[in-house]
C-alpha cells in the first residue's frame, strides 16, 4: 500500500495511474486540484509511520513558517506573477547551514494575495521553481489568524501585556482561536502532500503554527518534528491567563525538538509544563529533556545569528560607500549615535528618546556634538497602539529639536521611510554607538548587523578615512529584555524603563576610552562571526537528529482527541498489560503472589482524604477469599493506620512504613524485618525537618515509629522542589554517622532505618511461600513510584532464582509511562481496579466448579 502523501499527485489528479518501478522521484509534486488530501481530525484515521513505502529515499528538511522566503509581484507588461528569492529572510538564511546535499522543501504563506483561478498554476511554478509549496488561505480567515488572535492575543500575551480592558488587546475571542486552529491544520494539509516521514525532518518556526505539531504527529506518529520559537515565551504568571493555555503546551510537547533563544524563555516554557500539565525535566550530560507519555522531549537553547556572508556583499557593494560618503560628509564633526527599530510598542522608541532628551538636559556638552539617527522600520501589526506610538514619536522628535536644536542642525534625525539594505548598513558603518531599549523582545539581529559593519572593509576604511590596520572599534548599549543581550557581555546593559540610568549608558558609551572600544568589539565581533545563522541552523539539525534517533525502536501509538491528541512512545519490552492477558496467566497457575502498592495505586496520588474505598477492600477481599492467593499491601503509613481501615480484611496481609513493619494477616502480630537498637537519630533529624517546614509553606511532617517523611505535596512546585535538595543535602550531612538512609521521592523526602525497602517485603513473601512449600507460579506487583522499584527488582532477579516456579508468570506493573523496572505498565488507578475485578471475578468462577477449603494470607503496599 503507498501512503497518499508520498504518491505522485499530480498524475493521480489527472486520472494516471501512478508508476513505483524504476527510478525514483526526489521530490512528489503538490496536488492541484480542491479539496483536502487527508483529514487529521478524523479520528479513525490510524497512525502512519515507518510501515509506509517511502517515494523518497533521501533525507530532506521540510521547513514550515507563517510566510515563504519570496518576493511576489506581478508583471506590468502581461500581468502574470514574477517571484524571487527573499534575500532577507531568516528561513532561507538557515538553508547554508544545512549541507547541500540536504534538499530543503518550504511550505508558507505568500505574502501577496492570489487568486482563486491562479492558485493551481501559482502552487506548480512555486513547486518547480523554487521547491516552495504555498498555503493559500482565505483573506477573511487570514485576518482573523494573523490580525486577530496572533496579533492581538498571542504577540501582546507572550510580550508580557495582559488584556486588563477592551484597549489592551481586546477580550479572548473563541472565533480567533478558531481560525488559528483551522489555519495551522491547512499548513498540516500541505506538509502532508510532500513529506516523507521515514526520511524528511520537519522544522516549524514561531508563534503563528504552535498547534501544527499535534496535525502532524497525529497523522505520522514517528514524524521527526522540531519546533522553534524566535519570540520570548512568558512566565507562568503570564502565561497562564491564556485560556488555551493547556492546549498550546500539549501540542508543542508534539514535538521531538523545541528550541528558545535563552535560558530565560526555555525555564517559562518547563515552569508552565511543570505547573499547568504537572510534568518534570531533567538535564542528562548538557541536554534538557521532559518526559512526555514516554517520548522524551528535548529542550534547545541556541541565539540565532545572521548570515555574515549577506552583509559582507552588501558591504562590498559601490552604493554603500557612496552613501557612508554622503552620510561621513552630513554628520562631519558630530558623533552618530543609532537606533534601528520597528515602530510598533515594545520596541522602546519612546523611552530611548526620553533618554536622549535627558542626557542633553544634564550634560549640556553634548549638545551640538551629538546626533541620534533613528531608523523606524514599518509597524508589522496594526491597530490604535501602533498610531499612538507614531504621534508619541513625532511629538517627542519635535520637542527634542526644538528646544536643544538649531538652524541646520537637528539632535535627532527621525527616518520613518523604508530604507534599502545598503543604505541601513551605511548608517551602521558611521555610527559610533548603536543602540537597542526594546522593553521586550525575542532576539533582536541589530546588534549582531552592527558588529558586523563596524568591522567594514578596506574600502569603507579608505572612505572613512581610517588606517586599515588599525583595530575596529564599537559601542553598545542594549536592554537587558531582549534575547541578545545575554551573548553581549561587553554590551552597557540597561533597564530601558529607567530613563536616567540609559541617559547615563549613553554617555559612558561616548566618553570611553578607545582602547576600551576596541576590546569590546573584538569580544562581540569573534562570538557573532563565529554563531552565524549556519551554526544555528547546523546545531539545530544535529540536536533533531539526535532526538529522533529512537523513533524506529519505540513502539508508539496515538491517544485522546482534538488538541488532547497525544503520542506514547515505549521500548520495545515494555509494553501496555492487558486484562485478558493476565487473567489468562491467572486462571492457568495455583500459587499466587499478589503484591500491591496503596497510595498512587489503589488511591489516588493528592487526593485529600487516603482512606480505602468500599470498591477496593471488597475487591481485595475477594482475592484474598482464593487460597491459591497471598496478596500484601505495601505503604508508606503507619500500621496503626492501617489496622484500622483494614480490619475487615481477615487474609490480607499488610506491610506498613515501606515494609518495616510485616503482618501477614489480622491473626498474627506485626512484626520488624530488621532490627535496630534505637531512633535517636530522630531527635537529630526533626529539628532540621521543622525548620524547612516553617520555611515552605504548605509541607508538613509525617511522624512514623521507624522514619520521618517531610512531604511537600501542597507547596509551591519550584520552591518545594528546591527546598527537597536543599533537606536532602543537609540530613546527609547531620545523619552521615547514623544507620539510616535518605531518600527523596515523589514529593517527600523521608529518613528511614538503612536497608528498609519494600524490596524486602516481596523477599519476605517469596521466602514465606517457598518454605511453605508453595513455590510461586504466578506474581503481580503493581507500584507508582520511585519506592516501588525496589519490589520491581526483587521479583523480575527472582525468575532466574529456585523462589520461583520454573514455569512462573511474573508481571511487574508500574502506573504510567515511564522509566521503570517493571516490564508492564497501566494507565491509571481505574484500570487497576477493573483488572483485579477481573481476577477476582476469575477466583470466583474457578470456586463454582471446583470448590476448595478458603486458606490464604495477604499483603497489601501503600506509597506513604
């Protein structure tokens, strides 16, 4: 069967029948005719991944942004449309750092509107030409996705601007997000025509396509998707006022890559993770990973840098040393002080003219010396913001020149027209200090373009004036909310909210020495010449790869619906345990031990009130009323506690304090499986638990016969996570010359006597039964928690040990998908529930044809 994305389209459109012999196509054409090749939300619609016969042999990277890199206009002469390569554009920048001989494949939007009637021919020329596949979306559907809910929700929220009134970005709007969905699944449409998933990497770029992931890994469960964000990504605090906040997180987790440009935005996105969808990262040998349905899903950390190679050539070019002639001749005697900014709220142009109108007002020198060029590139959004930050300027611009100008000359030179390239880059080569007070922004390139020009060529040096072999010299002054910041370390940074403390950056950038200059800019000039876009892209690449590289190994599978869509992915031994499976293991054995852990298990992990349920004591009743059982319950509570909920429980066997104490059932006593002289090390060990309780609101202290527990359940996650390290160092320390042990798990941190584990609860169990003479056939253990492990290990060492029947069936079960010992895992606490249903159902079935005298012991685990 040949998947219905990789055939040739085209000859299946037009009625021929598709040949699959012979030479292969490198690249399957795009469909032409109406309509949707596939339908992701079809819900049963099964998984495609690696089964499918591939049209494509070769890797290949299928890049995926809100527009194509593409210049589109039409020709005068016969009206047809003219397209060219946009030299400018970051996607197409990002192709030198993928290898020649990856074929690169684009999918976006064209920035031009077309035509109905001209779409089919617009989409082969683009194919053809330039491997580009445009998605043609509706102008009504258009506005509402990019103008509505990208600009007016997504931009303003992920720039920390928070809808407080109709004014600021308006009320969520469910019809947006609507349209913003629907618009990504049409880009998914047309990745599905040409990708192919066993050999093509995909890489979405920013916040226009953040649900595109969940289309795609819907449709191909293996597909090798990376996803990078070129905005800031917002605290949690911020974050979470977004209605669609839980879906957006799910769909880009996706993703097997998910890149930021700082530390800053990757720590929002894993705290949002953290606290909205309870999930937990952990860095292995310098890579971020966050375990996600047991896929790991890797965190990347890289700036984007800026195709050296562009500015160079454009630097070589005669224009620009005409115009830095021009521009040395217009500013001759003064010092140019720039600002290249787009005219749109958070990129500070008002603050940096209130900041220059400050330093001219307490250092009165500077006047007639100094000149700030502001370069106003076009707002990209629109609305009442952008019109207000236009008046704001103008009126600041006027004021400033007014009062410290003269006739002829104009302390600050407002440049709202749109410049060519060179002529940008000349006002770059003349300027003495550069200058960037975005109050926020995801990277910003300016800095970088600056470094770059500065270092200029010999004849620009020659234009200027300047000994060729003299070392260059640069000055910047940036704010620290901007992604580049962290990577200019000998940058001035400022709080561009401060407007003394950025008049005072301004004029440090121009009295410092020039020796001090030129370090600076040789610092600057040796990171940005070395971290190009080609190293981005390149880094970028090899991480993906290296995050794909168990897709083929892992058995996955898709679950949930809609947006909720996700992937499990799982080794190949590790698999889903069936109901069917073990009831037929349990009906065919006589010896049977049952091990269950409590809380997480049969009870819910937080729920407020642990006692058991009248469902899971009749259930546990019932298997224990088999002779052919002995089931133990394992927990973390005292055996007080659970004295009392299990009175009823004649023959269940309980082994209470993670197994410290063991009674086999309610006839006998409790007894201790190891021994040890005293708990003094309590009174030492106490003292430093209350101090980090007072200190974390919202943990408490679990006071046991044999241990301590601090547990910080109900705290802040971040803080009591940290605060759990914190203890866990400082008992190891005060405890080092005590017989106990330290332990952190889930949300405690406990202080046991050493060697107490509930690995020794299933050793007691399967000794028991041997010296019985009742060698086990048949063993469940079922746990949720890192404590759990210990039972895991003992029964999986002992099907090579003589405890076990030569024969025995051993199913170690933990709850989820995640690493564990255990060879099985179930959902959730429901299925736990119906699968012992199931075999006490059996018990009773086997009991109506072949009634035996009722004698069995039981033991059951509980997490606490």
């Amino acid at each position: 069967m040949v998947s219905r994305s990789y055939s040739n389209l085209l000859d299946l459109a037009s009625g021929d029948s598709p040949s699959f012999g012979g030479e292969r196509k490198r690249f399957p054409r795009v469909a032409t005719v109406p309509g949707l090749l596939s339908e992701v939300d079809d819900e049963t619609c099964n998984s495609v991944g690696s089964e499918a016969p591939s049209s494509v042999s070769q890797e290949r990277m299928i890049i995926v942004g809100n527009q194509l890199p593409l210049r589109a206009h039409r020709n005068e002469d016969n009206g047809e449309w003219c397209f060219s390569w946009d030299e400018d554009s970051l996607l197409l920048q990002l192709k030198d750092g993928l290898g020649e001989d990856l074929e690169v494949i684009y999918v976006g939007c064209l920035k031009e509107q077309v035509a109905l009637n001209e779409q089919d021919d617009v989409a082969q020329t683009l194919l053809e030409t330039f491997k580009c596949v445009p998605a043609f979306i509706p102008p009504e559907l258009f506005t509402k996705f990019y103008h509505g809910f990208c600009k007016q929700h997504l931009w303003p929220l992920f720039h920390y601007m928070l809808p407080l009134s109709p004014d600021l970005g308006g009320r969520f709007d469910r019809s947006l997000w609507q349209a913003y969905v629907s618009v990504n699944k049409i880009f998914a449409d047309k990745v599905m025509e040409v990708i192919s998933p066993d050999d093509d990497y995909v890489w979405v770029h920013d916040y226009h396509l953040m649900v595109l992931p969940t289309f795609l890994r819907k449709r191909f469960n293996r597909v090798k998707l990376g996803f990078f964000l070129h905005s800031p990504f917002p605290s949690s605090e911020i974050y979470r006022t977004l209605p669609v906040r839980d879906e957006i997180l799910r769909a880009l987790l996706n993703s097997d890559l998910i890149g930021f440009h700082t530390f800053d935005y990757a720590r929002h996105f894993l705290s949002c993770c953290g606290r909205m969808l309870g999930l937990s990262y952990q860095s292995k040998r310098g890579y971020i990973g966050l375990e996600y349905y047991g896929r790991t899903v890797s965190i990347k950390i890289l700036p984007v840098g800026i195709h050296i190679g562009q500015l160079q050539s454009v630097l070589n070019l005669p224009e620009t040393a005409a115009k830095v002639a021009e521009l040395r001749d217009q500013f001759r005697g003064q010092t140019v002080m720039l600002g290249v900014d787009d005219m749109d709220i958070f990129k500070g142009i008002s603050l940096k003219l209130l900041a220059m109108e400050q330093l001219l007002m307490q250092h009165p020198e500077n006047r007639g010396e100094v000149v700030l060029v502001q370069i106003a590139n076009p707002a990209r959004g629109r609305g009442r913001d952008v019109q207000e930050v236009q008046s704001e300027t103008y009126a600041t611009v006027k004021r400033i020149n007014n009062r410290f100008g003269r006739p002829g000359y104009d302390l600050v030179v407002l440049i709202d027209t749109p410049l060519q390239l060179y002529e940008r880059i000349a006002y770059y080569v003349i300027a003495e200090c550069c200058l960037v007070t975005a109050v926020r922004d995801g990277m910003n390139l300016i800095p970088y373009e600056y470094i770059i020009c500065r270092q200029g060529n010999e004849k620009l040096d020659e234009t200027l004036g300047l000994d060729p072999s003299a070392p260059k010299k640069s000055m910047l002054v940036v704010s620290e909310f901007i992604g580049c910041s962290p990577s200019l370390s000998g940058a001035i940074r400022v709080n561009p909210w401060n407007i003394d403390a950025v008049a005072e950056a301004m004029d440090s950038a121009l009295i410092v020495s020039e020796a001090e200059k030129q370090l600076r800019h040789e610092k600057h000039y040796r990171y940005v010449s070395t971290h190009d876009v080609a190293y981005w892209a390149r880094s970028f690449l090899q991480d993906l790869e290296r995050a794909c590289g168990d897709h083929l190994r892992r058995r996955c599978w898709g679950i949930g619906f809609g947006l909720g869509f996700r992937v499990i992915a799982l080794d190949p031994n590790f698999r889903k345990l069936s109901v069917e499976h073990i009831v037929s293991a349990y009906r065919r054995t006589k010896n049977r031990a049952i091990l269950l852990d409590y809380d997480g298990t049969l009870m819910p992990t937080g729920s407020l009130n642990t006692t058991p349920n009248i469902e899971a004591v009749g259930i546990l009743n019932n298997l224990c009323q088999d002779p052919k059982n002995v089931v133990f319950l394992v927990s973390r509570k005292d055996r007080k506690i659970l004295t009392e909920w299990f009175s009823c429980c004649k023959k269940l066997g309980l082994a209470a304090e993670n197994g410290y104490f063991i009674r086999p059932n309610h006839d006998s006593d409790w007894e201790t499986c190891v021994s040890l002289p005293d708990f003094d090390w309590k009174q030492i060990a106490e003292p430093v638990m209350k101090l980090y309780t007072e200190t974390t609101d919202g943990s408490t202290i679990e006071m046991k016969e044999s241990a301590l527990v601090w547990n910080y359940l109900y705290a802040d996650p971040d803080f009591g996570f940290c605060q759990a390290k914190e203890l866990l160092d400082h008992l190891e320390s005060v405890l080092a010359n005590e017989p106990v042990s330290v332990k952190s798990g889930q949300h405690v941190v406990e202080v046991k006597p050493q060697g107490v584990n509930k690995g020794l609860v299933a050793e007691h169990l399967l000794t028991t039964m041997r010296q019985k003479g009742k060698l086990p056939d048949f063993v469940l253990c079922i746990g949720d928690d890192r404590s759990d492990e210990d039972m895991f290990e003992v029964i999986m060492h002992a099907k090579t040990s003589p405890r076990l029947s030569p024969v025995a069936e051993v199913f170690a079960c933990t709850v989820g998908q995640k690493p564990s010992k255990a060879k099985y895992y179930v959902e959730d606490r429901s299925e736990i529930l119906r699968m012992l249903q199931a075999l006490a159902n059996a018990s009773e079935q086997a009991a109506k044809t072949a009634p035996t005298p009722a004698s069995c012991g039981g033991l059951i685990i509980n997490r606490e």
